[in-house]
C-alpha cells in the first residue's frame, strides 16, 4: 500500500491532507509535526485570536479526530531529524524511521533571529506558534501594557494595532526610513505610518536598535542612548525558512527549497509546499517563496495532486491581506516585478478607501485594495491577462476596473 508522509503542521500541510481524502487516496497518509496541536493556520494568531475575538476554533483547521476518522496517522510533538530521499526514509528524534513512497516538506519558517544583548531575556518574544500568541495575549489582552515592536513588518503592524485596541502603549522601532516601503514602496508605505500615528502608535523610523535592557526580564529597548520603557519586547524582523531537513538530504536550496512548477524538489519522490518552498512560477518564469496564507492554502492541494500522479502547477498570484485598525487591504501581485513598477492610484489615499496598481511596460504586475471590497477578482484578472492597458483610464475611479479587460 502506498504510503504518503507530510511532514509539517501549517496550513500547507493540513490542505494537502485534505486533498488527499478528497481526491480519494487509498493508501497511508501520516503528518509528523514538531507542534503539538493538528495542523492550523496563522493569520488569527495576530489579529483576531490575540485580541480574544476569535476562538481555537478560528485557527485549528480540523479537529484530531478528523483524522483518525479518515485513517490519518497524525504524529504531534514529534520531530523529524532525518531525510533519506535514496532509501525513501524519514527518521524521527525518538529514533523511530519511516519509508515513504511520496513525502511532502511542509515545514514552514521561524522567526529572524537578531544578534543582540539582551534578546535572551525573559519578556522578549517572537510570534510564529500558538502558543507564542497565548503569551502575549496573556499580557495585552487588560491593557495598560508598554508593548516595543522591533520591526514593522506584517505580522509586527498587525500586532501593533491589535495591541493598541486593547488598550496599550506600543512603540515601533524600525531601521528602515518608511515601514513595509519593501513590499510596498515609500508612497504606500507612508499610508501604514500615518494609521498607526493616528491611532497612538510610536512609530519611530531611522533607528537602530542597541540592545534590549533588564536584569531579570527585560524593561526597555535602547535605541540612540534612550531607554524605550518596555513590558514586552516582540521581534519582529522577517522570517527564515526551515531548511535543515532539506539541507542534511542534499536537496537544491536557494532562499527555500527549490521546486518546479508542480512542487517537486530535486530529490525523486519529494515535494515541498508553502513557506519552506521556493517554486518556480510558469508565469513570471522564475522562482518565488512566499510567506503569507493563501500560498499555503493552494500549494497544499496541489502538491497533494502532484504526489498522487495528477497535472498539477501551482500558478497562483500571490494574495495577502492585512486588516489594522480600520483598514482592511487586499494584495495580489508579483513582488520581483512590482518593485521597479510604476504606481497608479485610483481613489482618496487621504481616506485610505482607493486601489493602488503597479504596471510594468503597461501591464499590470500588482494591485492592492484599501478599504474598497469586491474587486479583487478584477485586480487579479487584470494582472492574469498580461495586457497592456492605458495608464490613464487606468488611474480614473469612474471606469471599472472590468471593462479595462474589454478594452
């Protein structure tokens, strides 16, 4: 009976789970997961599950039993050390060895880790695990707490606004002049200060972070000689992928595991999805990792295709969403192409409620929402035709984003 291994507890590994029952896979499937929960998705761990909005019910994806139901040997609190793609093997810490017929690398990525004194200290955290949110939220949820963000990336600008609803200080230290300018460029990145500014937020651009202060736990954050008086220090820089067991395999890396098209790595019979993987995108003819949801939820399934001998090739536009304060956004695009891309505005960028659009030698490369809904699809289908359309009807509100596809 054939046998297929997911190794992994995110979001990839647990679609790609339920693609294989639902493609009706007959043989063995076991889940190995350093974590001790069923696999689950992370964007609640931020936003809404940390502000207590939202229930475990919002963050595991099927509950253990699920599994046991559909003949899924899922393996918690376990840890795979070893990939032998000769023998077919997976060897576990507790010395127990696997063989498996296909095998998929869903291990997701961890926390940047930065170099400096005081990082070890009690009152310093990181936010990728479960239980990572329980502790913050265990500190922020009453309020009156000085939360010091080191970084202003996504996931630090979600937990800044989460934080500040409930009623705490928060203070950003960012190296560089204008946050999330390096997925969004200066001009987009200005509309994310000016939220967090007018929502109380310390953001404080330009400065470097000299060490974490505190004997026994930490109590600030030195930045320029002064002292940032801090309860709780989250870093939040970034974010590498978990390549060790790949790495040990001998599998080709480059800034994540390297896959085709179909998620397949360059050892016979293994594949790598979401986070960990840097899949070659038929589009853009290139190599691209993401980090955000909606590539582990559509890379699952198509891995999960791909290892059962079915066409599969994961071509999807990267999609990320945040929602901060009063400000829900949308975004789809290609990164690589969006950076020397042009900007295009269409709406109130002082309202925040307008759709920003990147074009390169015409075509539409990215496009992101801002507090306006339903039209995704039409961003998306603009980027997917690869037409070349006129940057002026382009950037007029009165004409739909649709019929620039008609024209």
């Amino acid at each position: 009976m054939s046998h297929i291994l997911i190794v992994g507890g995110g979001l990839a590994a647990g679609t790609a789970a339920k693609t294989l029952v639902d493609e009706g896979f007959d043989g063995e499937v076991t889940i190995v997961t350093e974590e001790a929960h069923p696999p689950y998705q992370r964007p609640p761990l931020s936003k809404g599950y940390l502000a207590g909005k939202e229930t475990l019910d919002a963050v595991i994806l099927r509950p253990r039993e699920w599994y046991a139901e559909h003949g899924i040997d899922l393996r918690t609190s376990t840890r795979a050390v070893r990939l032998d793609p000769a023998a077919h093997e997976v060897g576990l810490a507790d010395g127990t060895v696997l063989r498996y017929d296909s095998a998929l690398l869903a291990t997701g990525s961890s926390p940047r880790v930065l170099p400096l004194e005081g990082s070890d200290l009690p009152g310093v955290a990181t936010l990728r695990r479960l239980e990572d949110s329980d502790e913050l939220a265990s500190q922020l949820r009453d309020g009156g707490r000085h939360l010091v963000l080191v970084g202003s990336g996504w996931i630090g600008m979600e937990v800044a606004a989460t934080a500040r609803e409930l009623g705490n200080h928060v203070t950003i230290l960012e190296r560089d002049p204008v946050p999330l300018a390096a997925a969004l460029g200066t001009e987009m990145g200005e509309v994310f200060r000016s939220l967090h500014e007018d929502h109380g937020v310390d953001l404080r651009t330009s400065v470097d972070v000299q060490k974490i202060s505190g004997a026994d736990r930490a109590d600030g954050v030195v930045v320029g000689g002064e002292a940032v008086p801090a309860d709780i220090v989250l870093i939040g820089v970034g974010a590498v992928p978990n390549t060790g067991l790949a790495e040990q395999a001998g599998l080709r890396i480059g800034n994540g595991i390297l896959t085709d098209s179909a998620l397949r790595t360059s050892a016979p019979d293994v594949y790598a999805a979401g986070d960990v993987a840097s899949a070659y995108h038929p589009v853009i003819q290139r190599h691209l990792r993401s980090e955000h949801w909606a590539n582990a939820l559509h890379a699952g399934p198509v891995a999960a295709r791909s290892m059962l001998g079915r066409p599969a090739s994961f071509a999807d536009i990267p999609y990320f969403y945040t929602d901060q304060f009063d400000l829900g956004m949308e975004l789809s695009g290609y990164a690589p192409l969006m950076a020397s891309a042009e900007l295009i505005v269409r709406g109130d960028v002082a309202a925040r409620e307008f759709i920003a659009l990147w074009i390169d030698d015409g075509r539409v490369v990215g496009g992101m929402n801002v507090n306006v809904w339903k039209v995704n699809k039409a961003v998306q289908a603009l980027i997917r035709s690869g037409d070349r359309v006129d940057p002026e009807r382009l950037a007029d509100p009165a004409i739909p984003l649709r019929s620039l596809l008609e024209a």
